[in-house]
C-alpha cells in the first residue's frame, strides 16, 4: 500500500508550525532547531525548511563545523513581498498612464481633422469674404476628408489584438506582425513596451546550467551565469532550492555545493545540456528611447506640433473668418489642445531623464559583466593579477568605449572584491592589486562535489576517486579532473556579445499566425557597437 508523502507548501499542516517556529528563532535554524521547536521528525522539518525556502526570502549558509543554517527574514518576508507605497505608486502611474492614453487616442487623431477641417473652412471663407458660409462648410463631410478606410487601416492594424506589446520596431520587423500606428503614438510618449520575463522565463537558463554542469552549482557559477551579486545569488540558489526539490552539501574546504538531482532524471535517457553563455557573453543593449523608426517619430511630433499651432494661432486664423466666439470655443479649441499638446511633448522631455539614467545602469552592469569575466580568468590561472587601472583598459577595449570611466570600473571591481573576499594587496607599481583564491576554492568544492555525486554518471567512467590514493595523489588527481572541466565552461572574457531585451528575456514573440517566434540566437560572438 502507497504511503502517504506529507505535504509541505504553504497550506501543508507542517507550514504553521515552522512558520512559528521560524519566527520564534529570529529566521536563523537549523534542522535540529525546527525539530526540538515543533516535534517534527528529520525528514518532516528538512522538506519544509526546504519549501519555504522557494516562497520566502532566504537563503542557506554552512557553520564552522560543516552545519547547515536556514537563514530566513525575521519577519518572513514572501520573494514577491513589495512595500505598500511602491505599490501604491505603481497603481498611480498605471491608472494615470492608461487615462492619458486613451486622451491621446482622441485628443491627437480627432483634433487634428478638426483643425484641418476648420482651417479649410476658415480659408475658403476669408476668400470668398462671406462669414455665412463658414456653417455650410461645417456640416459638408465632403470638404471635411473624415475617417476613410486606408486611413483607419493606418491607425487600426487589422490582425493586432488589444493588450499586445509592442517592443520597438525590431519587434515589429522580427514578428512580422503590422503594428498599428496608436501603439506607436503611445512609445512615442511612453517609450515601448519592455520585455518582463516570467520567473518561468528566468529559470529555463538556470535549470540548463543546472544540467550542464552535471546536476549541481555553486554560488560564483551561478554569479558568473546570470551578473548578479553574490548576496543575490544567495537568494536565488535558496529559492531554487525550495522550487526544484535541491539538496545542500559541504565541500571538504567548507564551500556549499547545491545538489538538484530530480533535474537530470529524463524518459529519454541521459541528460545532455550545452551550458549558457556566460553573463559577459549576454550584455545589454542600450534601452531604446521610443522604438520608433526616425519617419515615424517626425510624423507624431508632426500631427501633435500642428495641433499645438493650429491652437495657439484659432484666435487669428479660424475664429474671425468663422465667426466664432465665446468661453466655450475658446476652452475646446484652445486651452484643451494646447495643454494636450503641451502635455505630450513634455512627457517624453522628462522621459529622457529616466531612460539616460537606465542606460547608465546597463552600462554599469555591462561593465560588472566584463569585469567577472576577467576576475574569472584571474582566478582560475589564466590571467595575472588585476589592477584597477589595467582593468579599466581592458573594459574599455571589450566594450568599445573609451568613454568608461576609471571610477566606475574601480568601483565595480572593489564592489567584486567585496563580495568575494578578494585578497587586495599593493604592488611594486603602487597600484592596488587584486586576486580572487575564495573562486577557485568554491568551484574546487563545487568539481570535488559533483564529481563524488555523479549524479549524471550511468557507468563508471574516467576514477575520480580511489582509496588506495595517498594524500598527494587524491589531490592531484582532483586538481586535474577540476581543471579538465573548467577548460570546458571557461570562455574568454574578451569575447562579449551585446543581445536586445527580447533575446535576454527568452520570452517568444508572437507571429501573425499566432505561432510564438523565438529570440534569434547570435550565431557567434561579435565586436559590440557603440553606445
């Protein structure tokens, strides 16, 4: 007869105990501490410290002797916890954004036919120097030139559907999809659509580099995977743990080595995973401003700058040879349009000092990315020491811009430094030097590990381990077997690649059949442009 597996998510009848158990402990506890606060035997506490791990912020940490710490939030804070005002403010800007869209759709395209019309009219009355006929020229649809067929065709793309992105003209090109011209009007204000991967999306790469490197990870690879801070990468290791039933273990030099092996279990034999591009190889383009073609801006500027005119000059060019008048009049045809058009050239202007500032931060994390990637090779033997005055130039070279500052890279680097523990030394130049030994430890322990699990192994293969060894001879034989492998994963770090917002994302973009398209992958690894 089956048994029964407890459950341990949120609702499971063990997550209240340890969620009160937690609390009690300041979120710092280790199995034993669940076990004697709730009564749970081992396994019970182990699995549920484990789920919650995949729901709340935290992460694991290894004690002196080799113990495993849960360290959560003392408050228990959830992964997708986010404060009240900012979720306020979000609310805010989306409730007002959505309203100012729908005034741009009739403000833009319905006062630009009126004042075409009225400027007509008013012209055909000035010549012909009768004010009566101004009402008949009104009402005539003829003279007016309404809403035509191509013309809604322009406006209205026919196989668009509400609620569709729309990240720039790339896009457009690459999803072959007719992007309608008010989705257009509104990156012109608003800046396109952004991509935002699911945390589906984000994991796909995580789960590949996973089974790449045989069923485990450490933290640096994960570091070096993704460009995040190694507290990040904490976070997330903890998370992925929780989500995809990981294990922790200890390496002999006291390094955690996150062990998944549900993930290399397959129906069709043995997992075979080419591992992702490292994150220098992954770097982020510029953020495009509107998405726009050139034409296509020049011609929404033009539309709105032609209403703001014909508004500012009504008093003189349409009101007399109409013979219009009135608080009415002057509040539709003036104040409205102006401050409209005021309005939609003004919001771009303040626009643009959001997107520099994001354009700074992917500089910023471009350059992160580089410099891990030189840390990387430093560490592992295939570089000398890094100084922040060598690294600079060497940033600047990879990312083909000699306008990077020395600050920003010394910055970067000490930021590395930090997280890593590097060991920071003068040199006989007077610059201060940099080596990274704590990275080669931790992927050390991470081969050591890997290569006694051998989660992926269905045969014996080349000995990673024999008992007759001596000291000397395990030792040398592990160096070797962890240098073999990392000749394998480590690229260059010279070698950087620029990819757009979709291809970082992974997200698929729709195809006019409805299909979903994926990203194009770079075929191979080229000189970056300019920023």
């Amino acid at each position: 007869m089956a048994t029964a597996i407890p459950a341990t998510g949120l609702d499971s009848p063990i997550a209240d105990p340890l969620r009160r158990a937690l609390r009690g402990l300041g979120g710092r506890a280790t199995v034993g501490d669940v076990m004697a606060a709730t009564g749970l035997v081992q396994a019970d506490a182990e699995s549920g410290l484990k789920g919650l791990l995949e729901t709340y912020q935290g992460h694991v940490e290894v004690g002196e002797e080799g113990d495993i710490v849960y360290a959560f939030q003392r408050r228990l804070l959830r992964r997708d916890h986010t404060p009240f005002w900012i979720r306020f403010r979000t609310a805010a800007a989306r409730v007002l954004k959505t309203a100012f869209k729908i005034w741009i759709v009739v403000m833009l395209v319905v006062y630009f036919v009126v004042f075409v019309t009225l400027l007509i009219a008013a012209l055909i009355a000035a010549s012909r120097g009768n004010d009566r006929n101004g009402g008949s020229i009104l009402g005539g649809g003829r003279r007016g030139g309404g809403f035509n067929f191509p013309f809604l065709f322009w406006i209205w793309a026919p196989d668009w559907r509400l609620g569709h992105p729309y990240y720039g003209n790339r896009f457009e090109r690459r999803s072959g999809r007719k992007v309608p011209f008010y989705k257009k009007v509104f990156a012109f204000v608003f800046g396109p659509d952004r991509p935002r991967p699911s945390l589906r999306d984000r994991d796909r790469g995580i789960i590949r580099l996973i089974r790449a490197r045989k069923g485990t990870l450490t933290v640096p690879e994960l570091v070096r995977h993704s460009g995040l801070t190694v507290p990040e990468a904490e976070e997330e290791m903890g998370r992925l743990m929780g989500a995809y039933a990981g294990d922790v273990h200890v390496s002999r030099g006291g390094e955690l080595v996150y062990s998944f092996g549900e993930l290399l279990v397959s129906a069709h034999g043995k997992v075979r995973a080419r591992e992702p591009a490292p994150a220098w190889q992954r770097l982020e383009k510029g953020a495009e401003f509107t998405g726009n073609k050139t034409g296509t801006n020049v011609l929404i500027g033009s539309l709105n700058g032609f209403n703001l005119l014909a508004a500012l000059s009504a008093p003189v060019l349409i009101f007399p040879p109409l013979g219009l008048a009135g608080l009415g009049a002057e509040i539709g045809l003036i104040w409205v349009p102006a401050v409209f058009s005021t309005l939609f050239f003004s919001v771009p202007l303040v626009r643009w000092v959001g997107h520099r500032t994001e354009n700074t931060r992917r500089r910023l994390r471009n350059v992160r990315k580089v410099l891990l990637g030189m840390v990387f090779r430093q560490s592992l033997g295939g570089g000398t020491a890094l100084s922040a005055e060598r690294a600079t130039d060497d940033v600047r070279i990879a990312l083909v811009d000699p306008n990077i500052g020395a600050a920003d890279v010394r910055k970067q680097l000490q930021g590395i430094a930090a997280e890593f523990d590097a060991e920071v030394e003068p040199a006989d130049s007077g610059q201060i030097i940099y080596r990274f030994p704590s990275i080669r430890s931790a992927l050390l322990g991470g081969e050591e590990v890997r290569s006694a699990l051998r989660l992926d192994k269905r045969s014996v293969g080349r000995v990673v381990y024999s008992s007759a060894d001596t000291p000397e001879e395990e030792s040398a034989r592990a160096m070797a077997n962890f240098d073999r492998e990392l000749r394998k994963s480590v690229s260059a770090p010279d070698s950087v690649r620029y990819l757009d917002d979709l291809e970082l994302a992974g997200i698929e973009a729709p195809s006019p059949s409805g299909r979903q398209v994926k990203p194009r992958r770079p075929a191979r690894p080229r000189r970056p442009q300019r920023w």
